[in-house]
C-alpha cells in the first residue's frame, strides 16, 4: 500500500479516532524505521496529529502493531493510545544501579633487591700500649660476626683508635694493629676478608675530649683515657 493510500485510510478512520484514542504527548512523536507503521508520519517520520492532537491511524494499526512499532524506546503506541498499550510497555527500566567497586587492596610493595640496610655499631676496649685483644672483645666480636652471617653482607668497616698518650706516629701505628687485630679475628669467625675495610686513626677522635688532660697521676690518667683505646667497627649490608 502507498503512502498515499494510507493517508487516505487514515481521513477515512477520523472519526473514530476521537473515540479510541487517547491524547497524545505535546512534543512530537518520532516513529522509528518505516514500512507498516501504524500511525501516518511525515517524512521526518515524525506521526501526524489531528487538530484535537490524536494521532492519525493507518490501515495498518492494530493493538499490536501498536506495540511493536517504536518511537525511541518505547512502542509508539505509549504516546497515541496508552490506554491500549500495557502500561508495564511504556515505562523505561531505570538503568541497573552499578555496585560500589570493591575497595582495591593496599598495593603490595615488591621485594626490594637491595633489601634493608643494616649498620651494626660495636666498639671494645684495649689495654694500654696494646693491640691484642681482650676477653670481652673477643665475646663482643662474636656476636657482631654472627650478626654478619645473616646479612647479605656488602662491607665491613673496622677503624681503629689510641689516646693521646705517645707520639703522633706511634699512635698512628697502635692505631692500624688494632684494627687489624680485630680484621683477623672476624676472619677467622668465616667473614669474607675482602669484605673487611680497615683503618687507623690515631689520636685523633677522642671520645674522652679534653677531660683527662689535667689528671694526675699518670696511672690514673691512663685509666680516664680508656674509652680512646677502641676500635669502632661498622657493618654495611642487607637483610633480605
């Protein structure tokens, strides 16, 4: 049937329309697609209406055609005659409400290659004009090399120290025998001996500072100075 058929049928079905159609929305309906759809459109597509704002039936209308034929979403029949189409078919389901995501776990930090940097600090005493070491020493020197063992060890750094008692040069000296006193013990405990650093530095950092200076007499100067006669020992590694 032509387009100008339908028109035709559908001045013929006017006067029913005032009976079997119910009003219309005031914006214009827009049909979607073409072939048998049962409202006369234009050729915006859009459905025609009367001067009583009914839309204009085709012969093609039917109650269901009215329903299958559509206008956006929704049958166009939900804007003509929706006292004929099924309520439930005019209403637009409000979209799915989205769930709340998950809340994302705290990142998981990826182990670090480097591992942790550990600096254990041990210092120990020795007698007076001496390099050897003492009881306690050895005991302090046992525990720092098993501390060693469990690092993924980069370098070990043993510096050595004297009073001020002695020549700058003789003090010097004491100073390096006693670092080396301490790189071969730890040796001798399994700790690599290219890891081992040493170094002497004399008299020249004092922990005591300036406070036996003036004591008297000797013997009991030599007893203030003890805390110089040390070696510092500074371990540089990684604990995986």
């Amino acid at each position: 049937m032509t387009k100008h058929n339908q028109k035709l049928l559908a001045l013929a079905a006017i006067a029913s329309l005032g009976l079997s159609a119910s009003t219309a929305l005031a914006e214009d309906i827009v049909v979607n697609g073409t072939g048998e759809i049962p409202y006369l459109v234009d050729a915006r597509n859009v459905v025609s209406r009367s001067g009583f704002d009914l839309c204009w039936r085709t012969g093609y209308w039917t109650p269901a055609a009215a329903e299958t034929a559509l206008a956006g979403e929704l049958p166009v029949g939900c804007g003509c005659d929706a006292d004929i189409v099924p309520k439930d078919k005019c209403e637009i389901a409000p979209p799915p409400v989205a769930e709340a995501p998950a809340p994302e776990a705290p990142p998981v930090a990826a182990p670090s290659l480097a591992g942790e940097k550990v600096r254990l600090n041990a210092d120990f005493l020795f007698d007076f004009n001496k390099a050897d070491l003492k009881a306690e020493g050895s005991t302090t020197l046992d525990g720092v090399a098993a501390q060693a063992q469990e690092l993924q060890l980069e370098v070990v750094i043993v510096t050595g120290h004297t009073d001020f008692l002695g020549s700058d040069t003789y003090n010097q000296r004491l100073s390096e025998r006693r670092a080396a006193t301490v790189k071969g013990y730890l040796v001798s405990k399994g700790i690599d001996a290219s890891r081992i650093y040493t170094e002497g530095k004399g008299e020249a950092q004092p922990v005591t500072g300036g406070q036996c200076n003036d004591v008297k007499p000797r013997s009991a100067q030599v007893d203030c100075l003890q805390p110089d006669r040390r070696v510092d020992i500074e371990i540089i590694g990684t604990r995986n």
